[in-house]
C-alpha cells in the first residue's frame, strides 16, 4: 500500500510539473456571462453523442470510475489500480441513474429515473453531494430527467422528463449556476434524449411516450419549431460532424439534417430502439438494435445500413476504448444477459464476449484505455476489466464483486480529487 501511494503521489507531481497538460483547455467550472471562447476552452469530458471527448487532457491524470446505483442511496467511488471501491458517496435517497460531467469537470450532476424530479450535484474535487435541487417551475412537474445534454457554446444544458406520459418537457439548466432556468413545452411526450446542434442554434430530441417522434426546438426563443412523429420512437444521436442528428425507431432509423431541422432519410434496421454511438471521423456509426439481440453499422456517407453484427440480448450501445479506438465494448443489457462483446470497427466484427455480472448497462474507460468499468444492474456489485492489452482477445475480467448497489446504471471516469484540484488552482 506504502509503494502504490508513492506511485500515486508521483504520477501527480509528474502531472503538475508539466504544467497539466490539458492541450490548452482548462479546467474549473463554468461562470455566468463567459464568452463562447472561455465556455468552448473548458475541458469537456461528458461522452453525450461522442461529439466532443478531450481525453488529451486528462491523459495522466490520476482518476477513479464513479457509478450510479439507482437502486441504492449512494455512487461508489472505485479505484481501478486497487480493483476496489474505496468510497460510498451519501446521495440521500434513490433514483439517481446516470452522471454528467459539467464542462471543466469540477462537477457533475447524478439525473433521476424514479417519477421523481431530484437533481443531485457532485463537488469532485471533494467526491461529495453539495446540492439537491427539483426541476419543476412555472406550474410544470418534471417526472423523471434522465439525459443531460450539454451546449457547446454557452453555459447552457438540456434534459426531459422520460416518464411523462401525459407532457412533453425539456428543462433548460444554467451550467453555471448548475440550476434550471426554464421549461420548453414540446408536442412529443416523454423527452428522453436532447443535442443541442454544435452551433447551440436548435436541440433535437426524441420522445418515448405516445406520440412517439422527434421536437425540434429553436434555443434563442426557447419555442418548438416542428415534431415529427416516429413509430417505437426511443433513443437519440448526433453525428461528431454534427450534420445529423439520429433518431431509433420500432425498426427504423431516421436521419435529419441538423442545419434545416428536417427528416433527410428513414431506414429499416431489424429491432431496433437502441443508442448510438459513431466514430470520430463521422465515418460510421453503430446503433443498438435491442430486439435484435445485435448492432447496426451504419455507413455515414451514404446513409445506409451496411452490416447487423450479432452480439447479445438487448443489444444497446457500443462503447470505444480512447487509447485504442479500433476495439470498443458493446454492453448487451438484458436482465438475463451476463455478457458484453467486443467489437471490431475496422473489420465491424464481434471478437469474443466478456461474463460480467447480470444486466450490463454502461461501461466507462479511464482516458488511457488500459481499464473499463462496467454497471450491472441487476446486482449489487459491478464489473471492472483489464483493457491493457493491444490484442482485445486478451480484454478480461479483474472482478466482478466491485461494490455498488442494486440497479447500477451509470459511471464516468473523473480526475482524482488531488489531481482536479491542481488542475484547477
């Protein structure tokens, strides 16, 4: 223990000496009336439509994985080189499903999937809870916001109410006062995931609850510009380039484009419904096609499906490893559903299946890809891999007991709390 302190203490001097690398970003948190140019300078390390992810920054930096266990009042702080939880952070109450990482990473904010409107922020240069705050004003209840998209220009974020089956609202949240600021009322119910377009001129989000389809909304007057109603509408993408925004349909998807807010293309996909995820060069991208137990690759250029590769029940997302983009893991999330799969993108092929624990939802890397964290949310403990190695036929499990709680869903990788808080000063 004595010997891996020092090493700790080492990889952190060796972090502030060289002047935190970070590859002119900064970090800190956001503060009100910042120009667009300070806002965009901000470290942003939330892995929303894989737009924007500055792993150089923090490529070095001591960090730990933090994951949501919704079931449980509490996010574990786990420390991958130890293989172990080293923290229960106290969130008071349950219903806290995913983390989002506030550009310059002093905070995050934990979202809620109970019908419940509790909004949780996170100190992480403390790994402590030091805000709870409901999103309901103005005479409207936000059941459920679950996904927190972040604006690229401004202080500004978006999430929707996901249970609501009478409503469709999206709440506008200052990333600078880390408060809700207002409510848009949409012709969709059920908001589930809203992308703001990389110029912060319109949010594109799909709804789950009837009628099912995508709102486009106008941020400077803060109205609905349009809904375009989708069968099995579900989850939501935006392509890196951010020329599309993606919308997982009962078997279809369907492509806008982002500058004329309209439907450009509908294609047929077996099952469908599941998230997206896309290369970086907005080559290609991978939606998961949950009654399909598999992984639609789409060609970005043409808009087409070009392969469905089987993987596991409840196919949902890939997740790419940042060290070694080739190789990404595909988290299968059924409940009867032990296994996550490896894929190829280059030659888009599944390679082996990794056990985890029972009900893989979400999977995080550490910015050097050499570890991954996965959630298991049907146990009370989750799933940490080695991902050291080139050859991810040699990607395996150094346990699967890390502690939790039931329904962990979400984790993040975060700078250690020293380390965040040299960064910062």
């Amino acid at each position: 223990m004595k010997n891996r302190s020092m090493f700790i203490l080492l990889l952190l001097a060796m972090f502030v000496v060289s002047g935190c690398t970070t590859g002119g970003k900064k970090f800190g948190a956001p503060s009100e009336g910042m120009s667009s140019e300070e806002y965009q300078s901000l470290v942003f390390l939330d892995p929303q439509n894989t737009v924007r992810m500055d792993w150089d920054a923090v490529k070095g930096m001591p960090g730990n994985f933090l994951i949501d266990n919704q079931g449980h009042p509490s996010v574990s702080v786990v420390d991958y080189e130890a293989g172990e939880t080293i923290k229960l952070i106290d969130m008071g109450e349950t219903g806290n499903h995913h983390l989002w990482i506030i550009p310059g990473v002093q905070y995050a904010w934990s979202s809620q999937r109970y019908e419940s409107d509790q909004f949780w922020t996170i100190d992480l240069t403390t790994h402590e809870v030091v805000d709870k705050f409901p999103l309901s004003m103005d005479g409207k209840t936000v059941i459920a916001p679950l996904h927190v998209g972040f604006a690229y220009t401004q202080p500004l974020a978006v999430v929707g109410n996901i249970l609501d089956k009478e409503h469709g609202y999206l709440t506008l949240l200052s990333t600078a006062t880390r408060r809700p600021v207002e409510i848009i009322e949409l012709s969709c119910h059920g908001a589930r995931d809203a992308m703001f377009t990389l110029d912060d001129s319109k949010i594109f989000s799909t709804c789950q609850q009837e009628p099912k389809g995508v709102s486009v909304v106008d941020v400077a007057s803060r109205k609905e510009i349009k809904m375009i109603p989708i069968s099995g509408g579900r989850a939501g993408g935006m392509s890196p380039d951010g020329k599309y925004f993606m919308a997982a349909g009962k078997g279809s998807v369907t492509f806008f484009d982002t500058a004329s807010g309209d439907v450009v293309k509908t294609i047929k996909v077996p099952g469908g419904g599941g998230n997206f995820t896309c290369l970086a060069d907005s080559s290609k991208c991978y939606n998961g096609l949950r009654k399909a137990n598999s992984v639609g690759v789409i060609d970005m250029k043409t808009l087409e499906l070009i392969k469905v590769i089987e993987t596991g029940p409840d196919g949902n997302r890939l997740y790419i490893n940042p060290a070694n983009p080739r190789y990404g893991l595909f988290a299968n999330e059924s409940g009867k559903s032990d296994i996550i799969t490896v894929i190829d993108t280059r030659e888009d092929v599944a390679m082996k299946n990794i056990e985890t624990g029972l009900g893989p939802h979400n999977i995080a890397f550490n910015p050097e890809g050499t570890r991954a964290a996965v959630t298991t949310k049907k146990e009370t403990v989750a799933t940490l891999l080695d991902t050291s190695s080139a050859d991810p036929m040699e990607w395996d499990v150094i346990t699967t007991d890390l502690e939790a709680g039931i329904q962990n869903n979400g984790v993040r990788w975060v700078p250690a709390p020293a380390a965040l808080k040299a960064a910062i000063n």
